[in-house]
C-alpha cells in the first residue's frame, strides 16, 4: 500500500541571510504559519523546505553566494526541485537571463524570464502602485518598489501574476510564478499585507505533499 504523503502544517523556509530585510521577511512567514531559519550556509539550506531570497543589492547577494560557497548549492537544490522566492534582488537571482547588470554578473537561475536590473529607477526613484495579483485575492496589493527591477519577457512556461497599475511604467510585469518558483519586484514584506507570503507558504505545503508541477512548468 503506497504511503500518503503528510502536509507539513509548519514547513521550514529559509531566508537568504547575506543582505536585505530578512527579519522582515521572517515576521511575514511565521504570520503565514511557516518557521523560518537564517541561511548563511550549506548545511543551514539543507535543513530547509524551501527558500525565500530577498531584495537588497544583486550584485552583492552573488558575490558573498560565492563566498559563502552558496551558489552552486542553491542552484542544485533550486533545479532539484526546492520552492523558492524571490523579491526585488531576489527576483533577479532568480532569473535565468539578466540586463543591465555588471560585467559577469552570475545568478541562482530557474525561472525562464529576462529581468533588467534596476529598471524602475535609482532609491530617489522609489514608489508604490496598485497590483493585481493573480490568485491572491481581488484588492489590488499595495506594493513598495525600491530600486526595483522589471521582467521584460518571459517563456512559455512561466506565468505572469502581477504588473504595476500606476506610473510612468504601468503595464510593466511585476510579479511571475514558474512551477514552484516565485518572484516579485516589489517589498512584500515592507506592509502588513502577508496574502504574498500566505501564498508561498501553501505552494511550499503542496510541494511538500507530491504536489505542484516540475520546476519548468506552470502548476
């Protein structure tokens, strides 16, 4: 008889802890019912469900990855199959294709989209717009951008969940799902609005249990 496997109610997601808001991003997951663990280290990812990357700076966030000896652990663990998220930063780590970025600028990889490295402007450029997100309720999420990058395309399977409502750039995407991988350009973790993090958090629940779909597909 083939076992059915257990939903964790609390699964373990990491924070990426080389930079950015990771206390913020930690207060948003236990809200959403998850524990959370700082990640600094291999042996610290191995003992994580998933993994949250957050915004800070992208060219800094690759190269202490590679001083920490992260990088090639996360990307294993990432084709693998690990959900992880993405914000600001994070997005770009994520992306399998960046512009705009420093001369061999490395990333994370594995969602099939080209993300352009501060597109949204300098931090005296920062704002905040309206964004409609897909499958995460009918008010429009308000959303911090702070140097923010933006998705300028994306593949066949990746799904777009967000664009920005407001500006000079509305119509700009914002915010993408690939099978278990997440991204967002904006600071979710900045409000008191968890409906992101809630999100991830049940992605990383139904991963856990068989579910979701392989990393190069939508669910």
């Amino acid at each position: 008889m083939t076992a059915v496997p257990t939903v964790p109610s609390e699964p373990t997601i990491g924070v990426l802890a080389l930079q950015g808001d990771v206390r913020e991003h930690a207060r948003a997951l236990e809200a959403a019912g998850a524990r959370t663990l700082a990640v600094r280290r291999p042996g610290e990812l191995e003992r994580c469900d998933a993994l949250v990357i957050p915004g800070g700076e992208s060219t800094t966030m690759w190269r202490l990855a590679r001083a920490f000896e992260l990088l090639e652990p996360l990307r294993k663990r990432i084709e693998a199959g690990m959900p992880a998220y993405g914000s600001c930063a994070g997005m770009i780590m994520l992306a399998d294709r960046i512009r705009g970025g420093v001369a061999g600028q490395e990333t994370i990889g594995g969602i099939d989209m080209t993300v352009r490295r501060n597109a949204f402007g300098r931090q005296v450029d920062s704002f905040e717009s309206p964004v409609r997100l897909a499958g995460m309720g009918d008010t429009p999420y308000h959303a911090v951008f702070i140097r923010a990058p933006w998705v300028e395309s994306v593949g066949d399977g990746v799904e777009v969940l967000g664009r920005a409502e407001s500006g000079p750039n509305a119509g700009r995407i914002v915010a993408v799902r690939q099978g278990r991988l997440l991204a967002t350009a904006f600071h979710p973790e900045l409000t008191g609005d968890f409906r992101v993090h809630r999100y991830f958090a049940d992605l990383v629940r139904r991963a856990a249990a068989g579910g979701g779909s392989p990393m190069r597909g939508s669910e």
